[in-house]
C-alpha cells in the first residue's frame, strides 16, 4: 500500500523571549553541531497546537487529558440525571471508568487532607474532596466522555452503585465500556496518540511526530533586570517595591513535524463522521493539525516579552515512504549576514541541502519519495527557496494539502469532486 507521509518544515525568527523554560527559569537549550542552540521542546509546541484547536474544532471534536475523569464524568452523568446527587454520580462515573479503562481511582493525599479539614461540609463538598484520580492524564474524547456518562445511567439507575456493578459485571456491558473508550476517537487522540496504562489494549499510536525547534545558529542567553514600583510609596520611602531577573533569547528557529496520514486514518476510523466519505474525516484533521502547528506559539512570558510572530518559511511535502527531517542543513551553525540576520542564511543553507538530499538517496518521483511540495514565503530574505515548490499562501496551502490527502486516500471520491483552482494548486507542486 503507498503510504501518505506530510512533512513540515518551517522557519520562524522570534525576538527577545522566554518560550520554553527550564527548572532554572532560564530558556530551554541544546547542544547541536557542537555549539549550545535555543530549544523549544516538542511537548510546548504540541500544547500550543492542541489549545490552537480550541479555535478551529468545534468542542465535540475534541478530547480532554485529565487526571479527574470521574468528576469530569460525574457533570455528564447529572445532566443525564438531573435527579442525581453529585455524591451518586461521583460514585457511578468511579465504577464505571474503572471498568472501561481498568484504572483504580484513588483519592489523592492533599484532596484527603482537605476533607478531614472541612469534616462539617455538606454532603456533595465532602463527595467531591474525596473523588477519586487516575494516576495519571487519561486522555479522553468529548464522545467517548458521553458515551460513558449514558452507560452509567443507563446501568446505575436512580445513582444505585451496587446496580451499576452488577450490570457491569455482565461481559456484554462490560465490553460495551471498553467499545466506548476505544471508539469515537477525537481529533487531537488520533493525531497525539494515548497512553492507557493499565489497558495496553486502549492505547492510540500517535500519528504526528514533533521534533523539539531548535535555532539554526548559536544563541546566548541574557537577563534582564527589573524593578518594580509600590505605588504607596511616599517620597521618603524611595526605592523600588520589588526586583528580579528574566533569562530570554533571540533565534530563528527550525521547526520540523511529520503526520502519518495513514496512521491517522486508521485512528480516526468514520469518526463520527458520513461512513461514506471517511477520507474527508481526515482531510479536516491533517488541515486543521497544519493550520495550528503553523500559526500556533508556546505562550511562556509571552505578556513580558509579546514575542508574537509567525514563521518566515513553511515547506511542506507529501511522502510516500518515510519521514525526513531536514534539521541536517543546520548542523553547521548559520553564520550571521552582513547586515546581521540568520533568515537568510539559512534559507541559503536549506535551498542547497534539500535538493541534494533527496537526489543522493533517490527521494524523486511517485513511489520513491516526493508527491507533491509547497512553499509558503515571506519576504525577500526567502527567495532562494522558491525552487523547492509550488508557491502558496495559507488558505491555498490548507486546501491543496487536503485534496491531496483524498486524493491519495480515496481516489475515485477526488476525481469525482476534483476541480477549479484549488485543485490546479494541489497538483501543481514540483515532483523532485
């Protein structure tokens, strides 16, 4: 079967900030190439990614990574149930995700503490003290949540504990639970992947790769020192009310991450969506996971520092094999211009790497590598890429990506819809 790999590659300079910190408070960095980098790690960007979402999905399309699932659970439950305590519901939501997932729940340390502080509480306060968590993030979908909620009312009818264990005990129900965590998977399960700890059976293969950014030339590090004023303060109280220290760096970045387009399918199954046309299920994630990675940044000092920027370069190619990152351009540390500024030395550096790249390992033509390739540039300092694809702005970006991913994934559906200038775009990259 040929495989649909998506490869993004994206350069974007950011100014004096603080993205990614470390223990110390000090910006994330790396060795590479043999000098120290600035680094943003791969987990900063994917949480940037995912909370991009929140604006291009709607709430139903995505899942929630929570210790407390039973008092996530719990809310879903009473509103099935308005006649529930919080109490009752509480306990249905604890059984019945123990037994879909196979988690024990367990009160932690500072909720028991809290509770034997409020011992006079009202009868839900002290429930929800005592709820129990997981042990560790359960990442969940918006309709799996849902579908759990109406299984635990459905089996626990009037908050009845005993008898949700009992019809939970039936192996019918009980797969039944196991089907609703594992089915319905969510936008951003399918593309990040899920860990289920104490079911191996439940875990999502992650079908995005995200590679830590790193700065394709050295950075140093710099503080900068501050006071602040106490207003109250009277002539004869001179001085200031308070002073500190903020580590920050300037770079432009490397950023690199691949989508298993297949993979992603697979994850996604009809997804809720018409069974009919599952390639359109994930056409929308492929895009809407590109429109966020793009245009998202982590948000570490961003009030102190208004670091807000875009990337200057985004290159993205379809695969048929296998990823490849092209962070090798970088090994050696971009030297700054003559006027200063990396961008367009690494621009340089990039323009001549990737071709010989893909020249020397045979990465040319349908079923060796490169399908299709795009580059969306800013500036003139990009110019020497423009031989590394077809020329486009965002929105044309977004869309010749998704034709092509139907087209690879369900061709007879692309050629009956195929048509007008978003599909010339989609077929116009370069096949290197």
């Amino acid at each position: 079967m040929t495989r649909t790999i998506l490869d993004i590659h994206i350069l974007q300079t950011v100014p004096p900030s603080n993205l990614n910190r470390d223990d110390t408070g000090a910006p994330k960095s790396a060795t590479y190439g043999g000098v120290r980098r600035s680094r943003v790690s791969s987990q900063a960007w994917k949480r940037a990614t995912r909370k991009a979402f929140d604006e291009l999905l709607d709430k139903s399309e995505l899942g929630i990574r929570t210790k407390k699932v039973a008092e996530e659970l719990a809310g879903r439950v009473q509103t099935l149930d308005p006649s529930l305590t919080r109490a009752a519901a509480l306990e249905l939501a604890a059984e019945t995700v123990s037994t879909a997932t196979g988690s024990k729940l367990s009160v932690p340390k500072r909720k028991g503490k809290d509770a034997g502080a409020n011992a006079n509480a009202n009868a839900d306060a002290d429930a929800e003290d005592l709820a129990g968590e997981s042990g560790y993030l359960m990442f969940l979908s918006d309709r799996q949540f849902s579908a759990l909620a109406a299984l635990a009312v459905e089996g626990g009818k009037g908050g009845d504990v005993k008898a949700l264990k009992d019809f939970l005990k039936v192996r019918a129900n009980r797969d039944r639970a196991k089907q609703a965590v594992d089915t319905e998977h969510s936008v951003d399960i399918a593309l990040f992947g899920r860990m289920v700890a104490d079911s191996a059976d439940l875990n999502v293969d992650a079908a995005v790769q995200v590679a830590h950014a790193l700065s394709v030339h050295p950075v140093e590090v710099e503080s900068d020192y501050y006071t602040a004023v106490d207003d109250r303060n009277t002539d004869a109280e001179p001085g200031a009310g308070m002073i500190g220290t903020v580590e920050f760096n300037s770079a432009t970045l490397y950023r690199y991450a691949a989508v298993d387009v297949n993979r992603l399918q697979e994850n996604l199954g009809s997804g809720g969506n018409d069974e009919k046309q599952p390639a359109e299920a994930t056409r929308r994630a492929v895009t809407t996971f590109l429109e966020g990675f793009i245009t998202s940044l982590p948000t570490g000092k961003i009030n102190t520092f208004g670091n807000q920027t875009l990337p200057s370069v985004v290159i993205v190619k379809v695969r048929s094999r296998r990823p490849i990152s092209y962070v090798g351009a970088f090994e050696q540390p971009v030297p700054p211009g003559e006027n200063g500024g990396f961008l367009r030395g690494a621009c340089k550096q990039l323009a001549t790497f990737v071709p010989e790249l893909e020249a020397r390992y045979g990465l040319t033509g349908d079923g060796q590598g490169i399908r299709h390739s795009w580059v969306l540039r800013v500036g003139t300092e990009t110019s020497a890429l423009d031989g590394l694809g077809a020329e486009v702005n965002l929105p044309e970006l977004l869309t010749a990506v998704g034709d092509t991913v139907v087209a690879r994934l369900a061709p007879e559906t692309a050629a009956a819809g195929r048509g007008g200038a978003a599909s010339d775009v989609a077929a116009s990259g370069p096949r290197a």
